[in-house]
C-alpha cells in the first residue's frame, strides 16, 4: 500500500518510578545522547524478577524489534516506557531526561510523581495486543478524543488530523462505522491511527498482530511497514513475526530471563547468530 510520508510532531521525555531512595544517581547521557536508554533497570513483583539489571539504547529514528521466548520481559519493557509500570530499580532516560525519575533541587533522583507520569504518557504512542477502541464512540471519535481532550488540540484541527491518518490506514471509507461494524484488522489499523494522532516521538507496538485471523495480518504488517519506511518515528516492537522484524528493523535484541543476550542487524541475528539460546529460539519459530 502506498503511502506519502507522514509528519509527525517530535517531543521527548516519560515516566515510570519506584526506585531505591537516596542512592547515587546515574549520571545523565552526554551529548549526543541516545533518544531511550534503559541503565540497569530492574523490575520485580515481589521475589520474581522479570528485568535484572537491563541496559540497552535505542537511537532517534531507529527501528527495534525485540524478540524472545514468552515471559521473557519483552511487554514489560514497553509497559515501563508507557508508565503502566514503575521501574524497581534504576533508571530510564529519553532524550536526555530521566522518564522513570525527577529530580529534587538538591539534585537526587526521586520516583516520579503521578502528575509527571500523565504528562509523559502524552509523549509515547503504544498499540496493544487487543484493539481497546471505544465500543460506543465512531471511528472519527475514537480518534479525536485523546489529541482533544489530553493534548488540548482544537477539534477541527483534530477531525482533519484524523481524516490524514485514515487516508494512511486505508479507513477513510469508514469514518462514521462503530468498532463493531469493523472486521478485527480494521480495528488494529483504527487503533493505529489513534496512536499516530497523539503525535508520539516514540511507538510502541506489542504484538500488534497476535489477536487477529490470520488472513488479516499481512495487511497490519504491510501498514506498519509503510510506517516505518515514510516517517521518522523511532519504533520499539515486539513481535513473533520474524519476517516483520527482518524487514523493518535496524536492530534485533534477543531477550531471555529478563537480559538482552545478543543484539544486532536483522541479517546477522536471523542467519547467523552468536548465542546457542537465540539459535534455539529461531529454530523454534521460523
């Protein structure tokens, strides 16, 4: 499906918290920081730790696709960027500023205040498993609602925002149908737009794919590829679809137990992979 590029609005910063009191903050990323960084982040839920001591980048306008077996910490990692979680320890930092922290005026790192969370979620975009569109609300609404009432945007400016990324998702015919009246991959590509229209620096996407018939995921494929190929927007996604992963990514980390193995370009990581785990994974799954 063809597309013209897409402009989208470029902002920073999220937050999730949690994190040890008083300890010595991480130093901030130099110049020439990357957009995300995670610095050994860790999160538990009481003795069972999902991330243990996890770092990785991801540069501005990259395209990272993270991959791994289930419970491997792939979805909570996108749940801390979003601030659906509070990290329990460490730090993450997105353009240059810590999401998961503030900093009081003696200069310490604190677990963000939920203020500070609200505000950063306006600035990372995140596509889920299940569509969760407003079951009651047109498709026009369901994707104005969030850029007027979070972002404070006007609602012609809106509505003619809306009616842009339906003509992108191939939905412009459908601007008046309740969810109900769509198939499941129209759904996903309406959530999409909805995403696209908070104009989100980062996109976060979770197995976008996992809850449709098959026949309806090459077409979610094909326009998030198009996304990924006609704007700038840095991408982090988690997928089973290692043809997807080839063909959008810049870079693949493979996780396992919560740590990121082995990273690299798709042709490296997929023909010829360094880790035995990695290798038994993709053995697994292609």
């Amino acid at each position: 499906m063809a597309t013209e590029p897409l402009s989208l609005q470029k902002t920073a910063d999220a937050a999730p918290a949690d994190a040890a009191p008083d300890t010595a903050p991480p130093v901030a990323p130099e110049t020439g920081h990357p957009l995300v960084r995670f610095d050994d982040v860790v999160k538990r839920y009481g003795d069972h730790v999902v991330l243990d001591r996890l770092n990785f980048s991801v540069r501005r306008g990259e395209h990272i696709t993270l991959i791994g077996p289930s419970g491997s910490g792939k979805t909570t990692i996108l749940r801390l960027l979003m601030t659906l979680e509070k990290v329990s320890d460490g730090v993450i930092w997105v353009d240059g500023s810590p999401l998961s922290h503030v900093r009081t005026p003696a200069g310490v790192l604190k677990p963000a205040p939920e203020k500070h969370l609200r505000e950063a979620r306006k600035k990372i975009g995140m596509v889920f498993q299940q569509f969760n569109l407003f079951p009651n609300m047109k498709v026009l609404q369901n994707i104005t609602e969030a850029p007027v009432n979070v972002l404070g945007k006007d609602r012609d400016e809106a509505e003619a925002r809306a009616r842009d990324l339906l003509d992108l998702v191939g939905l412009s015919a459908k601007i008046d149908a309740h969810p109900s009246q769509l198939s499941g991959g129209q759904q996903q590509r309406v959530a999409i737009a909805r995403a696209l229209a908070m104009e989100p620096e980062i996109l976060l996407l979770d197995e976008v794919t996992s809850a449709l018939d098959p026949e309806l995921v090459a077409g979610v494929l094909e326009l998030l590829g198009d996304i990924a190929r006609n704007t700038d927007i840095t991408m982090l996604c988690v997928t089973h679809e290692m043809n997807f992963a080839r063909d959008v990514s810049e870079t693949v980390l493979m996780f396992d137990s919560g740590r990121v193995i082995e990273s690299g370009p798709p042709e490296k990581i997929f023909t010829d992979p360094e880790h035995e785990r990695t290798r038994e994974f993709l053995d697994a799954v292609l």
